[in-house]
C-alpha cells in the first residue's frame, strides 16, 4: 500500500486549513518507509500543512527532488532544520547546476540556492542519472534521455553555457515510479522531460501497467493537435488500460479541461490537502 499525500501545490483543497503557492510536494508512504518528494517554494507551505494532515516530517527516510527549480526545492532549507542527520537525498547529478529564467532581457536565477558543499553536510547525497531505487518498490526514472514526443517546456528557462545561453536542456528532470500491486504509480514534479517521454521510460524499465499518473505534468503549453497526440498515447500506447490522472502543479487549466473531456472520471485534480491511497 502506497499513500500519497499532497503538501504543496498551487491549489488547496481547504483553503481553512491548507496553504497554497506555485510549487508542489508530496509525503509518500510506503511499506519501506517515509519519502518526501520536493518541498515546494518557501517551506512555510510544506511544515504548514504537513502539520495540518498531522505528518510528522521529522519521520522522513528518504527525500528525492524532481529538479532544480525553486517551486520544487525552495522549501529544502526549511525541511533540513527538522529533518535527521545525514538523511539520504536523491535527484540527478545536475541538480546544482545554475538555471535561469530571462524574461525582457533579465536574467533571474531559478535553480537550488544551496551549495553543494554546504547540502553534503546535512544529508548524505545520492546523485544519478540513471534510474535508481530509493527504497524497496520506489525508483526514480533518472534521466531521461530518449525524447522523441514533446517536453514540457517553457521558452523564458535556460542554462548558462559556455557559449552563452542555451535553453535548458532540463537533464536534471526525473519522475518517481512506485510498484503498486495494481500497477506503476508514475509521480511527477514538473515533468519537464515530457509527459509520453516519461511514460516510455517507465515502460522500458518495468514491462507493467501504468495505473495512476500522479502530480505536474506541464501540459499547459501544447497546442491542441499535441495535447490529442498526448490523449491517443494514454489511451492505447502500450497501456492497457488509459491510467487514473490526478494533476496539478504545471498541467495547466486547459489540458486539464480536455483530459477530463477525454477520460471522465478517471482524471481528477490534485490540490494541496489530497490523500491518495493505492494498494
Ligand atoms: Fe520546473
Ligand atoms: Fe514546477
């Protein structure tokens, strides 16, 4: 049994007790232990309502970090002053490279603000590109290199080169991929990598059903002939059965009024707040 608790989105789902700003992260239960999955953009939104859902975040055995961006690790600061010592922490081996998002000429830093030397002494650094299981029945995609749908890509974001700015390539992209009984839960942070692109991973590593896409899925820029492409993919492409979507973060309003056109009841929305249990 997997339970998945939403702790930062752009959306709540009580705006009494929970908080809401653009970011996302999720408390993931599994047999093996406690994962934190990104911590949102200030960490005030994280222990907030980490403390509303009465989670104890100092119990957390494992934290991963979908990628660099501030709406995903912004809250990292925050959740160390509480976290244990040395607790193993995994993303990509890119996770400190500087990115940037350049928006009428201004260049404005968006990636992680702490050094890795600083980070090595608080938590025990775990940093791969190639898929990795956190804990029994949890990996990470690593990265994804085989991209031939779309990306979930936004125009204003690069990385300094050394021949000046280059889009960013967002090597430091990866989803989470848990081993329900029913299924593969695929979670994803910003999925800029690409939604089918993650998709196809998951199935080059695990010859299993994808039951349940779970998190931002950045769909918010496709056009419409794309977002059928995207829809056609889900339906039939090597999946059984088109998954349970439960979106948020970067999906977008639109992509998720076409989705919910296509898949009914199987699409929902994912605010802060969520409890989502699967066996
Ligand atoms: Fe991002
Ligand atoms: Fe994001």
């Amino acid at each position: 049994m997997f339970t998945l608790r939403c702790l930062v989105d752009n959306h709540s789902s009580d705006v009494i007790r929970y908080q809401a700003e653009h970011g996302l992260a999720f408390a993931i239960e599994t047999p093996a232990g406690q994962i934190l999955f990104d911590t949102g953009q200030s960490g005030k939104v994280l222990l907030h309502n980490a403390a509303q859902m009465e989670l104890d975040l100092c119990q957390v055995d494992v934290l991963v970090l979908s990628h660099a961006h501030y709406d995903h690790t912004g809250g990292l600061d925050a959740f160390l002053q509480i976290s244990q010592p040395g607790l193993p922490l995994y993303a990509h081996t890119e996770l400190f490279r500087e990115r940037y998002a350049i928006k009428d000429g201004q260049a404005r830093s968006i990636g992680l603000h702490l050094a890795q030397t600083d980070l090595a002494q608080r938590v025990t650094l775990h940093l791969s590109a190639k898929p990795t299981q956190v804990l029994p029945g949890v990996w990470t995609t690593g990265e994804i290199t085989q991209r031939t749908e779309f990306e979930g890509r936004s125009a204003h974001h690069y990385i300094r080169a050394e021949n000046g700015w280059q889009l960013d390539p967002y090597r430091d992209d990866l989803s989470l991929i848990l081993e329900a009984q029913a299924g593969l839960i695929l979670v994803c942070g910003c999925c800029h990598a690409g939604l089918l692109n993650t998709l196809a991973q998951a199935r080059r590593m695990f010859d299993k059903e994808i039951t349940a896409i779970v998190g931002g899925t950045h769909l918010a820029s496709l056009d419409a002939n794309t977002l059928a492409h995207a829809i056609t993919i889900l339906r039939t492409n090597n999946i059984a059965r088109s998954p349970y979507l439960y979106l948020n973060h970067c999906t977008g309003e639109h992509a998720l009024a076409v989705l919910t056109h296509a898949f009914g009841e199987k699409v929902h929305l994912c605010p802060a707040g969520t409890v989502l249990r699967f066996d």
